[in-house]
C-alpha cells in the first residue's frame, strides 16, 4: 500500500522552502507602509470549495482578518486598512446581514482582549458610517478603540458600513460647514485640506491595494485615498489566502515604478 502521507511530507517541505525564498527576497526590498484589502470571496469559497453555506465563508473570512494583520506585522507593514462591509452590503438578505454584523461584533471584542494584538501595540480604527450599526455592534466598536488607542505600532482600520463616494460627500459637507461657519474660505480648501478630513486622515494613503476573489475593480473603497495606490487582483479567495500570496503581492509591488506621474 502506498503511504499518501510521504509525497504530502514531500510537497510541504518543497513549498515551505519556496514560501522562505520569497519572503527572503521580498524583505530585501521595500515593504509597502500602507496596505489596504478588499476581502472578497467569503461566499464562493464556502459554495464551491467547501460545499457548504455562504455562512461559514464569512466565519473563515472573519478569521483570516486576525492571520492577515500578523502577517503584515512580520513583515513590516505599519498600516492596514480592511474592507469588511460595505455600505451596499446592507442591501444583502438580512438574515445574511445580520450573521455578519455577528461576526464583525465578536471580531472586534477578540481583537480587543487578544493578547497578542496587544503586544503587537496594534491600533484599530473603525470607519464607516455608525448610524448603520446595531448597538450591540456599536458597543463592540467603541470597546475595541478604547482598549486600543494608545497604541502605535500598527494601525488596522476595519471599513464596516463604508463607501469611498460617502467618505468624500461627509468630508466635503464637514469642510463646507466651515465655510459656512467663517473658520475656512473657500481658497483655503486645498487636496492637502480635504485628506485632512477623510476618515483615514491619521495615515498615509495606501502603497497597495490588494482584492482577492478575482475581481477586478475597486468598489467604491478608498475613492481620494488610492489615486496613487498600486493595485493587484488575486484569483485567491479570501479565506483561502495565503501568506504566500501576500509575499507574492508584495514582491509584485517592489517590481514597479512608482512615478507618481512624473
């Protein structure tokens, strides 16, 4: 009888040593400060990789999260920006709507009281708009930045109820306010000026975008902040993603030239 369990050994060993390569060639190179992901993929991966319900896509989906932010913490990413639902996503069956906004309540809690979250020194930041929130998910989201806003070392902003078209429109309405109020005139709004008041304002714009999934677009994230992101599309599906995968990213990132249109 053939024993199966050799060539797996054999297969594990070859793509552990390939997965080393990469990574020693990619910290060779400049890691992105910022990276942000569209995690796409939680429910086909369920339907057709699993064969169960979309359900459990996003539970894995909701694990990855915390894989993910260690990863980029061992890598020497500084920021994170994650997509986690959308302002359209509202729209879904609510029967669906309200599993996740489960998951987003209990992701929030975990990363809150996860020891090693705190000895990353991770900061989370939540945008999006919370008027959409339920309270229990509110709650979660006012405990996660509360336990963790005296950190430093990396900062995860999670989107939950976001759209980048929203983010401009509360952005111009804020900076039209001051206007109207006579702290700001109107040769004072400057694009220096309006990312000072879009959501993600404590950070640099993101270096990278990465969507998996393999769709190709950007779905109304980060409108104003991804004019001079580099972006890469994976076939992967988010809960099946990979360290490697984000190793290949990033190498993939290092090999442009970023001229920002000079």
């Amino acid at each position: 009888m053939i024993d199966m369990e050799i060539p797996r050994l054999i297969m594990d060993s070859a793509y552990s040593k390939y997965e080393a390569t990469i990574k020693k060639q990619v910290m060779a190179g400049e890691i992105p400060n910022h990276i942000a992901f569209i995690m796409d993929g939680n429910r086909r991966y369920a339907q057709e990789v699993l064969g169960k319900s979309t359900f459990e896509g996003h539970k894995l989906g909701k694990d990855k999260i915390n894989e993910v932010t260690h990863w980029c913490k061992d890598l020497g990413v500084k920021h994170l920006t994650i997509f986690a639902f959308s302002t359209e996503n509202f729209n879904r069956d609510p029967e669906e709507v309200d599993y996740i906004m489960d998951l987003i309540e209990q992701t929030l809690y975990e990363f809150a009281d996860d020891d090693e979250v705190h000895g990353l020194r991770a900061n989370l930041k939540i945008i999006g708009d919370r008027s959409l929130y339920p309270e229990r998910v509110l709650k979660a989201v006012e405990y996660a930045e509360e336990r963790t806003k005296d950190y430093d070392n990396l900062t995860v902003h999670m989107a939950i109820g976001y759209g980048g078209r929203q983010d401009i429109t509360d952005t111009v309405r804020s900076i039209a306010q001051k206007v109207k109020d006579g702290e700001l005139e109107p040769d004072d709004i400057t694009e220096s000026l309006i990312s000072s008041y879009i959501s993600t304002k404590d950070v640099p714009d993101p270096d990278l975008l990465l969507r998996t999934s393999g769709e190709i677009r950007v779905s109304n994230f980060l409108l104003w902040q991804m004019a001079y992101s580099e972006f890469y599309f994976t076939d992967v599906y988010w809960p099946g993603f990979r360290y490697i995968d984000l190793l290949r990213a990033i190498r993939d990132y290092q090999k442009r030239k970023r001229r920002y249109g000079v």
